[in-house]
C-alpha cells in the first residue's frame, strides 16, 4: 500500500519537539552566519531567525499557536536568562557603583526620550489615542511592556509588535550610530542599548563587549521600572 508521502510531515507537524527543533536549528544557523560576518549589525541572529520562522509558518500553514505550543520551552528559558544576567553585573559591581550618578541621569533622559518622542510623533501623525497608548510603552521588555499596554485598556499585540521593532532596530543601529558620533566608553554604549532596545538591545551589547551587556542589562532592567510610571503620566497629560 503506497502511503500519503505528506503523512509524516502530518505528523511531525502536530509534534511540539518540531517547532522547539526549528526554532534552535534557525538561531544556531544564524548565529552562525552573524560570527562569519564578524557580528555585522545588519547580520543580527534575532532578525533572520524571525523572518526565516515566520516564512517557514507562513509556507506550511502553521499557525503561531501550535507553532508556540512546541517553542514555548525557549520562552520558558527567558526568565532563568533574565536572572542570569545579575552574575556579570554582581561581578562588576565597582564599575556600575562608580558611574552610578551619571548613569541614573542617562537613564531619566533616556526614558523621557524614549516615551515622549513617540507619543508626539504618533499625535503629530494624527494616529488615534489607542495606538499612541499601544506604542509609548515600545523601549521596555515585552512582558512589561505588555502589561503596561493592558493597564491602559490599549492593545497589548500591538505594544509586543512595536517592542519587538524597537529592540531590533536598536540593536542594528546601535553600534554604527555610536561609532559614528564618537562615544567609545561601553559603559555609554552599552546603558544606551538597553535604555532604548531593551534584551535585543542587551543581547547585542554583551556580543560587542562584556562591560556594555553588563550597562545594558542594568539599564534594561531600570528601564522597565521608570517607563511604567512614566506611560501612564504621558497619557494623561501628552495625549488628548
């Protein structure tokens, strides 16, 4: 009896060890390419393994639920990476204690920046008071930044998408844009990475070096805190 040839695929399909396999197979692949490519910007892992999945989804007609139902492990790995981040930054702690101030001024600025130019451009360009609400909270991690969207009955699939945009095109531009305007100290760098491009952002920085992934990670994390007082101030006063 000849058999169905597309009844393993069927089957393979339906299993969630599949979509974990891809997901990881696709990073390692990129990541790959972007140590070839000497970590090139414009080679980032997180980028092509995004495009190359959701093509890889859109070409089998797999839905992003039963795709999530198998890569959900990866996303359970977010949290014990989060947390690990707090080994590097304990065992630079004379660095982070030494620039203390100047960092705590950078990271205000940064803040403000970032929430406020959004949310004048998005009214400059007549979009309604939701989607400003959806995208102010766009330079904080997506759990955060989601919860901030909820919090303002705005829409959190819109924030996770604007947050995902931002943390990519940070982590592209970063570099180029910092060699380009001379700043050279990684503490610098790497505390303007996480400010405004939040664990994509991060990751990049500990790529380039140790001491700007240490700033990135601090500055991501006190990012969070400061934006989530600071979106729902924006939308009662900036936002008509």
């Amino acid at each position: 009896m000849k058999e169905n040839p597309f009844s393993l695929w069927v089957y393979l399909s339906q299993s969630p060890l599949l979509w974990l396999t891809v997901t990881l197979l696709v990073y390692a692949i990129t990541d790959c390419v972007s140590l070839a490519k000497h970590r090139h910007p414009l080679a980032n892992p997180v980028l092509h393994a995004m495009w190359i999945i959701g093509s890889f989804l859109l070409a089998t007609g797999t839905s992003y639920t039963t795709y999530f139902a198998g890569a959900q492990f990866v996303h359970f790995l977010l949290g014990p990476a989060t947390v690990a981040l707090a080994v590097p930054l304990y065992e630079n702690r004379a660095l982070v204690i030494a620039a203390v101030v100047p960092m705590l001024v950078a990271l205000i600025a940064g803040s403000l920046t970032a929430v406020t130019s959004v949310v004048l451009l998005a009214e400059a360009a007549g979009l309604p008071r939701d989607v400003i609400l959806s995208l102010a909270p766009k330079s904080v991690t997506a759990g955060v930044a989601m919860g901030i969207s909820e919090m303002l009955h705005a829409d959190p699939s819109l924030t996770a998408v604007a947050v995902i945009l931002t943390g990519i095109i940070g982590a592209i531009i970063v570099t180029p844009l910092m060699n380009f305007v001379g700043i050279t100290d990684f503490r610098a760098r790497g505390l303007a990475a996480g400010v405004t491009a939040h664990g994509i952002g991060t990751a990049r920085a500990f790529q380039v070096d140790e001491i700007a992934g240490v700033f990135s990670s601090l500055g991501m994390s006190l990012n969070a805190l400061v934006t989530s007082f600071l979106v729902p101030l924006a939308a009662t006063t900036l936002i008509q």
